[in-house]
C-alpha cells in the first residue's frame, strides 16, 4: 500500500487566530438565536476578519445537507423538518448586528418538494420588512435548475444571486457527487434572464489545469455572470478531498486579470478568497 503524501501548508495559507470583542458578539448572537452560518460549518478561514467586522454569512434550511460533496464539511444526512420560525430569527439578528450587506446561503434540501425554496423567499422578505436598508446577496443550492423554485428568487429581488460552479466540468462528478455542471450553467442562466445580477465561485487545487479553468471561465461567461470567486480548497477533514496542489498567488492573480479581460465586472482570486469575501464590494 502506498502511503499517501500530505502536501505541507504554505505560509500564505497562514491566519491569525479569530479573536476581539466583534468576534465575541457575533460567536454570542449566533449561538443565543440558534443559527447556523458556513462561516463555522466550512471552516472559513477568514472567520476571525469578517466576524471581527461584526458580518456573518447566515446558512439556512438547517445545518444537515441532503448531498455529500466530496470538499464540503457540511453534515449530510436526514434534515429535520423546516423551520419556519428560521426566517424571523436570521432577520432579527441581522438587525441586531446592524449589518449594511448580508449573505444567505443553505445547504442543499432535496427532501422538501420545493427545494426549500419558500423558506429562502420568507427569509428574504423578512430581512426587507426588518432591516430595510440592508443588501442582500443570497448564495443558492441549484434547485436541480426548477424554474418554478429559481423563480420565487428571482421574486423577492435580492441585490446579487450567487450559485457557485466550485470546480472545471471534469472534475465535477468527483468534487460534487450528486450536481451537474450544465445543470449550474443553467441555474445561473434562469436567474440572469430573470433580471438578477450573477456570481460564481471555484475552487482551485483540486487537480484541475490552467486551460480547464479558463474554459469554466468562458462558460460562465456564457449565461452573463459577472461577478467571479477563485480561492484555494482546502481539505477539511481526512474523509474529503486531498489537496493536489497548493496555487501561488501569482497564478491567482494571473487568473485574475484574464477573468476581468474577459468581461467579469470583479473578479476576487487569491488564496484566502471564499464565496461571500469582500461581498459588499459586488454591489453594482
């Protein structure tokens, strides 16, 4: 049996420790309103910045995903049932936060007949009745691209809807067991052709070729999206995905650049970059 070989962090990868009394009181409202946010739940590595700047992204629908891809710590398993108290309490606390630009995201429910998408257009609606003034980015499952549920989205108006790719199309039956990538494509397309501003995310490391990303890219660009993510994955857990390559931030930023010729309007690419870093700058 080979042994397999564990690729050493580099010390770009390197973070401080979260800490501050920010981190506190947002770890203390998160916990005191029985949330869920994939801040903790994917292990974000720039936890201790953004919940020191007082932002979280609030994961709805549970903490228990219906799909089991192969780079996500998420639990899968049988959700529980929704709840629809969720909505008001996400609301409340992002009052309470005094949050100017909020990020929703949730874990995939397969098991409700409309994807949880009524509980995504309650919470949406709620956080607008409450905090009026805030922005909404709202990071989607793909719905299995069900235009009915895409649409009760597209109803309720949130500033951008982000849907990420995570990877290249060969890679996809590895890293997303039970997702297509055409399947994405068209999530993303619904939404664009329904007048909502798009975002994707992929992660880079994972075996993929410069060429491959490149071709991601210009399929992206193909459904109109103009806001795109590239960060480095990182393997949660022994269970996921090993790392095949840790990228450099030059080739990040070499990325970068060839996404912003391409028409990207932003174009986040670094190391350290997850879906919903630097969100607030994506309004446009």
């Amino acid at each position: 049996m080979v042994k397999q070989i564990t690729l050493r962090k580099p010390n770009w990868l390197k973070v401080k420790l979260p800490t501050g009394k920010a981190y506190k009181q947002v770890k203390s409202l998160v916990k005191g309103n029985s949330l869920h946010t994939i801040c903790e739940s994917g292990h974000c590595p720039n936890i201790g910045e953004c919940w020191g700047e007082g932002t979280a992204t609030f994961m709805i629908l549970g903490n228990i995903c219906t799909r089991s891809c192969g780079f996500c710590s998420v639990a899968t398993g049988r959700p529980l049932a929704a709840d629809y108290s969720e909505p008001k309490r996400v609301a409340d606390s992002i009052r309470l936060m005094k949050v100017k630009h909020a990020v929703i995201t949730s874990v995939d429910r397969d098991d409700l007949q409309d994807g949880g998408s009524e509980i995504w257009a309650m919470t949406i609606n709620e956080i607008r009745n409450i905090s009026p003034t805030t922005t909404l980015e709202t990071l989607i499952p793909d719905f299995k691209a069900n235009a009915n549920q895409i649409q009760k989205i597209i109803e309720v108006k949130p500033e951008i809807v982000s849907h990420n790719l995570e990877t290249v199309r060969r890679l996809t039956k590895k890293v997303r067991i039970q997702a297509k990538y055409d399947r994405s494509l068209k999530t993303l397309q619904i939404l664009k052709e329904g007048g909502m501003k798009t975002k994707s995310g992929i992660m880079l490391g994972l075996g993929e070729t410069e060429n491959e990303i490149i071709e991601t890219m210009h399929d992206l660009r193909e459904v109109w999206v103009s806001v795109l993510t590239m960060g480095q994955y990182l393997q949660p857990t022994t269970k996921h995905l090993e790392v095949v390559e840790f990228v450099n931030p030059q080739q990040f930023q070499k990325l970068k650049e060839i996404g912003l010729e391409m028409g990207f309007r932003f174009v986040e690419s670094g190391p350290l970059v997850r879906s919903s870093y630097h969100a607030e700058k994506h309004l446009f």
